[in-house]
C-alpha cells in the first residue's frame, strides 16, 4: 500500500518492506495528470511504466519527423540556390559544393582508423612523444577541410560562423613515401583515414597541387574536392610516365632505321 511521510515523501509497502519511491517517478504518480493512485500499488507503477514508454515512443517520432521535415526544408534551400546558377562569391561556392558527391570517392583507400592506417605501410609511422605510433606526417594542408554528414556532428555553438564552418578533416603529406592522407578528427565523430594519393615524392609537388584549392577549404564538400584534385594529378602523373615510357611507335621506328643506318 501507498504511504506520505511527514515530508511528503510517498512510500510503497510491500508486506514487511517499505521502501521509499523515487522523486521523479512519484511526481509522476502524484501528478494531476498522471497515472494517479490506487489501492493496487503494482498496478499503478505498471501502468505508469507503460504510459512513460509511449510517451518516450511519441517523442521520439516527433523528434525524427521534426529532424526530416528540416532536412526537407535544408534540400528545397540548397536546390533553390543551385538553380540561381549564381555567377560568384560564396553562394556560387556553396552552389558547386552542394553538387559533390560526399560519398567516399573510388579513388580513395578508406582506413577505419590510424592504426589500419599505419598497419598497411610502416613508412607511414613515426614515435610521438607520448611513446605510442603515430602518423609521419604533419596535416600541413589545412585543418578545417568539410564534408556533408560530418560537418554537422561537431557540436557548434551559436556564437560559430555559420557561413563558413571549419571541418573536422585535416590533410597532410608523408615525405617518406609519397602519400597524401585525410584524418578525420572531429570530437564527435569515429576517426578515419582516407589515402588520396600517393608516389607525390616531393613536398613542392603537393604544395603546387594542393595550395590552389586550400582557399575553398571552408565551402561545403570541401574534402571532396580535395580528393578529386590529387587524382587527376595522380592521374597525370601516370599518363605523363607512361607516355615517356612508351613513345610514338612511329617515332620509334624512324629511330630504329636511322640507327641502322
């Protein structure tokens, strides 16, 4: 049976045992709008239990259509800017940003963490100072580099630029065997590194590649860019050492018989 203690506490008796209810579940109980009491405690607290069940159920389907219809609304926003085809500034490098894929490219190697990372090539490491591995490689090409679905579960305050939003992916360039990597560091978010390249030997190599677009580094799908920029590089890269590799086959030819003669 229910029992008040001389400071309002509510106490449930259960044959010999009583036991003092917890505050917030007898403000339930209490409640003019809730579950009220009864003679039969065990029913009370059972149906108590069911009602805050539905209760959490309904908010969180609230909750979850509140969230799509705002993503609804951010999609119409985003299309209504694309279509102004605006010519410059920041809507044109949001426009074009919005239209990136933020989706893994092909052309990156997707490592779930630093450790995959470093585990595949042991170039890649280096001792940090605390004596555990870490990557050989400064992120000296930006720390702020952005990706849809990232950039929104970094826990912004209000007083943040909300134009141009630093992300939580930084890049940087291993000398020692050429790769160029993007690690996710976002407080918030699981790490993850993304190879983007690799076989870029020198440091001006990358700068040349690379500083260019460091000033869309805030623009949405900034990362994405990134990833595209070193491998068409990457890609020319090859084709040039391939085309020196394996000459005109008529030029070759025209060699081949001066030779002889």
């Amino acid at each position: 049976m229910w029992h008040h203690t001389t400071g309002d506490t509510l106490i449930l008796e259960i044959g010999h045992h009583q036991a003092p209810v917890p505050e917030p579940v007898a403000d339930w109980l209490l409640d003019s709008g809730g579950s009220g009491l009864s003679t039969a405690p065990g029913n009370d607290l059972l149906r108590l239990e069911r009602r805050l069940q539905r209760l959490a159920a309904n908010l969180d389907a609230q909750r979850d259509n509140a969230a799509a219809t705002i993503r609804t609304h951010a999609a119409l926003l985003r299309r209504f800017v694309i279509d102004l085809q605006p010519p410059e500034g920041d809507l044109r490098d949001a426009a074009d940003g919005w239209q990136r894929d933020p989706r893994v490219p092909a052309s990156v190697v997707l490592f779930i963490d630093v450790n995959q990372f470093l585990d595949a090539d042991p170039r890649r490491a280096t001792t940090a100072d605390w004596g555990g591995r870490t990557i050989a490689g400064i992120e000296t090409f930006g720390l702020g580099w952005r990706r849809d679905g990232d950039d929104e579960r970094q826990g912004y305050h209000d007083h943040d630029d909300e134009v141009a939003l630093p992300g939580p992916w930084q890049i940087g360039h291993i000398r020692r065997n050429g790769d160029i990597y993007a690690i996710r560091r976002g407080t918030h978010l699981p790490q993850q590194v993304w190879l983007l390249g690799t076989g870029f030997d020198t440091h001006r190599d990358v700068c040349d590649m690379l500083i260019p677009v460091m000033p869309q580094m805030r623009t949405p799908n900034s990362l994405i860019l990134a990833a595209h920029t070193v491998h068409e590089a990457q890609t020319h890269r090859a084709t040039s050492r391939s085309g020196l590799a394996d000459p005109d086959p008529q030029e070759s030819g025209h060699r081949g018989m001066s030779h002889e003669q």
